[in-house]
C-alpha cells in the first residue's frame, strides 16, 4: 500500500509541475494588455442557460471539445465597443473545430440595439448570445465589463480578464497559438 501510495504521490507531483510549466510557458507570452490575462487551475464553469438571439438555449457546455474565449459585454460599455472588433479578427484566424470565441451580452439589451452596436463596429461573424438577466453572468463571477474568460476544451476556465484588451495584438494570438497547440 506505501507503494502504491508513493507512486500515486509522485505522479501527481509530476502532473501539478508540469502544469505550473505550462502556465508559466503562457504566462512568458502575455504583453501589453495581455499582462491582464490572469492564468489559473483548471475550475468548472457554470451550466447556467443563456439564449442566442434567434432564441435557441444555450450552456457553456455545448461548446465542449474546443477551447472558448468567452467575452460579456454591453452596448453602454465603451471598453466593449473597442475590442469587439478585435475578437471579430481572433475569431476569423483561429475560429473553427479547435477555438471560438463566443460573445455574451449581458444585461439588459435591446436587439435591435445589439444588432445596430455590432454593425456599426463592424462584426458580422461572432455569435450574438444573451444573458438578459445576468444569471449566467452573476454565476461566474462576472463584475464589470468586459470581462473575458477562457475556457479549455474540458468545459473548465483556465484564465480570465478584467477590462479591455488587444485581442488582434501579437501576444494575444500566440498565447490562443499556444493554447490551441495543447501548451497550456
């Protein structure tokens, strides 16, 4: 039994470093406002439903098997407005079966203002999500906007950001780069 619980001992030492490698491996790429991107273990996610404009409901876990960039924003946040456009330029290079980025408007939002706001910023191919109550928001911790949170192809949040960020920035495309490659 001392065996058995030695070899178990070492080999989760082992996972747990090479973990902290992998973290730190990302932590190394992040620069200018990617410094923000706080890297974290592994924790689930909410399975609290939000909707798609088009009405169909949805959970986290429907994206299962890919890793999410989950940003929540709102027509009223300024911060929001700027970077929409750059999740737009992430989605178009890295979007498909391994990544997607998957927008939330949180809060109260009118459609037609959700749908006026992405046209004038110039987004046409990100996904228009609703959490009109900020249940989906309040669950995960959601304080401010944007805030931006991403999830590993396990359904587990594995780092998070508070405020805006250069999301077509160098640094952020290795670290989706790197991520996407299993480095982290």
């Amino acid at each position: 039994m001392r065996q058995f619980l030695a070899v178990l001992y070492i080999g989760l030492s082992l996972a747990a470093n090479a973990a902290i490698a992998d973290t730190a491996a990302l932590e190394a790429l992040r620069e200018g406002s990617m410094k923000k991107l706080l890297f974290s273990d592994p924790a689930p996610v909410s399975e609290v439903t939000f909707t798609h404009a088009d009405g169909g409901e949805h959970r986290l876990s429907d994206f299962r098997g890919k890793h999410v960039l989950v940003n929540f924003w709102a027509t009223w946040c300024a911060p929001c407005r700027k970077e929409m456009p750059m999740l737009s330029e992430l989605q178009s290079e890295f979007g498909g079966e391994a990544f997607e980025v998957v927008t939330i408007a949180t809060g109260r939002n009118d459609l037609a203002g959700l749908k006026r706001f992405l046209g004038e910023v110039g987004v046409d191919n990100l996904p228009l999500y609703l959490d009109p109550k900020q249940a989906l928001a309040r669950d995960m911790a959601v304080l401010g906007l944007p805030i931006t949170v991403l999830i590993d192809p396990e359904g587990r949040e594995i780092a998070r950001m508070r405020g805006d960020a250069e999301w077509n920035s160098d640094s952020a495309k290795a670290i989706i780069r790197a991520v996407i490659a299993g480095e982290g």
